[in-house]
C-alpha cells in the first residue's frame, strides 16, 4: 500500500527546484585556449561575465536546452560539433533568486571565424582566454575549472582535439591544440611519433605552406567523432 503524503510535505517539500544548464565553449584562437563568456544584462549579477546558460522549458529535452541557450545569448550555432553533459551542480546557495540545479556542458568548436554576439538576456558575448578570465558570476568560475579539467583528461585518451581543428591540418596546428589546452609544451618528436602511432590521424596528398619554410603535409582524423585511444599523448 503506498504511503500517503502529509499535507506539511507535499506542500513544502515536494516544492520542484529550477534546472538549468550552462555552457562552457572552448576553442583554440590565436594559438591560445579559449572559452565564450556572455556579460549579464539583468540582475542577479547585472553586468558581470558569466558562462552562456539558462533555465530548461518544459517542453524541451537538456541538450536542446543547451543548444538554444547558446544560440540565443552568445548567436552561437552547435551542430555536428563536440557536445557533451559534464555535471551536475546544485549547491543549496549558488544562486541568489533560489533553489536552481544546473547541468553543464562542454562544448568544443573549431572557432576561427566565429564571433560570438549578446542576444536574449545578454548584454556582450565574447572570446577569453583561459589565462586572462574576469570574475564569473554565480558558481562559474567552479564549474568553468571542472570542465577545463575534464577537458585535459579527455584529450589524455579520446581524439576529441578534432572537433577544434579544420578538416585539413598540420602536424604543427595539431600539437599546438594539444600544448594550448594542456597548457605546457611537448616534445616534436615524441609527440609525432605518438600520434602517429594511435591511428586517429592519416597524412593527405595535399600540403601547406607556412611561412618562408618548406611546405606542410596536411593531415586529416580518420573519424570526426570520439573515439578511445590507448596511449596518453599528454605524456609526450
């Protein structure tokens, strides 16, 4: 026989916090890792920068929720592009107006050319640097290292790098995606003979040139998707 709910309960603690998601987008820009972040235009917060976000319709599933928030306030499209749930953070006081959970996501995007615009309940929405980032409204500055970190650990042992690159690069651009987001240097030698040896990568027939220097071979992923790999390339 189920139990039957007091009133005292079913009125005060079956009271249904708020979700929301947060989108944390990273790109490799001017050789540096970076990450869009949106100025809030209304309280709470009024004018600080923040992590792209919003509250989920009811009508809508999470990932849609993610995609249409960051369309609406930083103008940025996600596709075929990196999207994936990261965590759930739902700390009783991280945010002011009351009870709200959010589920966040890590975005990865080949962002040359794309420039994020305010939109929605956004005043601004541009590029930072990882190194050079504002104070963050809400818990963003928490979940902004979460996901940064999840993100090194991942380029450690998937080929997620592809979805910040071109379809056609070189060898060069690859390890300096991978030095951006680890954020130190890797030897050039050992770090070719390792990605060469996962088989995620394939030289073309076409090449480069860089520079006053002999011309690059351009590389391309053999699959444009996640995949696993066995080897630690950070450790290169």
């Amino acid at each position: 026989m189920a139990k039957r709910l007091s009133p005292t309960f079913a009125t005060k603690e079956m009271r249904r916090p708020l979700v929301a998601v947060d989108i944390v987008v990273c790109a490799i820009r001017d050789g540096a890792l970076q990450i869009v972040l949106i100025r809030r235009a209304m309280p709470p917060f009024e004018g600080k920068w923040a992590i792209p976000g919003g509250f989920v319709l009811p009508e809508e599933t999470l990932d849609h929720a993610a995609k249409r928030e960051l369309r609406e306030e930083a103008g940025i499209r996600v596709a075929g592009e990196y999207l994936e749930q990261l965590f759930t953070f739902g700390d009783v006081a991280r945010d002011p107006r009351g009870r709200v959970i959010s589920v966040t996501y890590l975005a990865l995007i080949h962002g040359e050319g794309i420039e994020p615009r305010g939109g929605s309940d956004a005043a601004d929405a541009r590029w930072w640097p990882v190194t050079e980032l504002p104070t963050l409204a809400f818990d963003h500055a928490h979940i902004l290292a979460y996901a940064l970190q999840r993100l090194r650990y991942k380029l450690e042992y998937t080929n997620v790098a592809y979805a910040m690159l071109p379809n056609r690069f070189t060898l060069s651009e690859l390890q300096m995606t991978y030095e951006a987001i680890l954020g130190k240097p890797l030897d050039k030698r050992n770090f070719r003979k390792k990605i060469v040896s996962l088989n995620f990568v394939k030289p073309t027939h076409q090449w480069q040139r860089v520079g006053k220097g002999r011309p690059a071979q351009l590389w391309r992923f053999t699959k444009r998707e996640p995949v696993m790999v066995k080897t630690f390339v950070a450790k290169a």
